[in-house]
C-alpha cells in the first residue's frame, strides 16, 4: 500500500462515505468519519470498526492530509463552505453527483458544467480538485465482496490524480485517469443513466468497466 497520509471522508456517515472509509480503513489507511454532528462520526466509526474514528466536518478536514467528501448534490455548497479555510493546498476528492430529484434520471449538470468545476470555484484555486468515485454502488461497496466497477478519476493535476487512482485501487475497485477535471461532467451525467437502467432492467447497481488491454501510463 502506498503511503497516503491521513484521509478525512466528509459526509462519512452516509452510504457512499461509510463504504468508501470503512473500505480505505481496512486496506490500512488512517482514515476519519466527519460529520455535521461529531456525536454521529463517532458513533458510525465505532460501528464500522478497523480503526476508524469520528469528529465533526471542520475538524476532520484540519486534520487530513486528503479530503473525500461524500454530500448529496443539495449540501454541497454548505458542506465545502465550512472545510474551504482547512483544505488549501490538500488534494479535495468530490464526489457529487448533480441529481435533482425527483427526475434523478435525467442528466441535470449545473451551470459550471458540472459539480466538480462547481466545487473548485467553491474552494478556491488553493484547494487541489480531483474527482471520482461517481458510478459505484455504495450498497455493495459498503460489503467485502468484489465490485464490478472501475472508478474513473478526473482532475488537472496529474499527481494528485494519482494518488486517488491509489485510493480507488485500495476500496478493491479499479482506478482509472479520466483527465482533467472538466471530464467530471461525463461520468456525473452517467449516474443519472444508470439509475435509468438500475430501474428499467431490474439492475442491482448498475456500474462501469473499461474494455480493452491498458497499459499503465508512465
């Protein structure tokens, strides 16, 4: 395992949060639950186990040296708000997808043209943005079987992206350069697209794989 650092998962007491901490915690990465409510990081920490440990969002992402924050699109804004002061200069992985319910299965971009260019703007250029984790059900994630999916990682940063593929490599998935950070809207606008086939073939989480014999990039 390569050496990461301290990993804050924001929002870690939702579905993808949880899976995606509990996952990085047992491959052996130093990892802490944030919440709005530190009561309930610490509480899903001690229930999710593997050294875990829980505090409240602002204080999670002081202590971190990467930042996954795992938010509905809703509570974005809000969310990146209150870590921007604790995030300059520390690779930030968002997450969100842009879904406005209740038609989650149309592809509803925001205006920046997509959530990922959305939170750069939000943090500031201090902030190093990469993007992933958009196409894996949490549902299976949060269990120790294999997941079928790859994990397209997108930013302009190279090295930053790097250290994400590592991340999505330790959860047991596949990581994969997606390219800068503008291709975000690609894989956050097939999220709404598997959802549609999740409902329409009766599909239990729906996910990606990329075809084909790749080499791994200098």
């Amino acid at each position: 395992m390569t050496a990461i650092g301290t990993v804050a998962v924001i929002g870690g007491t939702g579905d993808l949060g949880s899976a995606i901490a509990r996952r990085l915690a047992k491959a052996g990465h130093r990892v802490i639950l944030g919440s709005r409510a530190p009561e309930s990081a610490v509480a899903a920490a001690a229930s999710l186990g593997f050294g875990l440990t829980g505090m409240g969002n602002e204080e999670a992402a002081k202590a971190a040296d990467i930042v996954i924050v795992t938010v509905p699109f809703a509570a974005q804004e809000a969310t990146l708000a209150s870590i921007a002061a604790h995030v300059q200069g520390k690779v930030v992985v968002d997450t969100t997808v842009p879904l406005v319910p209740p038609k989650v299965m149309r592809v509803q971009l925001p205006t920046e043209g997509s959530a990922a260019v959305r939170a750069q703007r939000l943090l500031g250029e201090g902030a190093i943005l990469v993007s992933a984790f958009h196409n894996v059900a949490a549902h299976k994630l949060i269990k120790d079987d294999p997941v079928a999916c790859d994990v397209l990682v997108f930013g302009d940063d190279k090295e930053a992206r790097g250290r994400v593929v590592t991340l999505a490599n330790d959860c047991g998935l596949r990581g994969l350069h997606g390219g800068a950070l503008v291709n975000s809207a690609a894989a956050e606008a097939l999220t709404s697209i598997l959802i549609f086939l999740n409902k329409t073939y009766a599909v239990d989480g729906a996910g990606i794989q990329i075809t084909g014999t790749l080499t791994e990039p200098a």
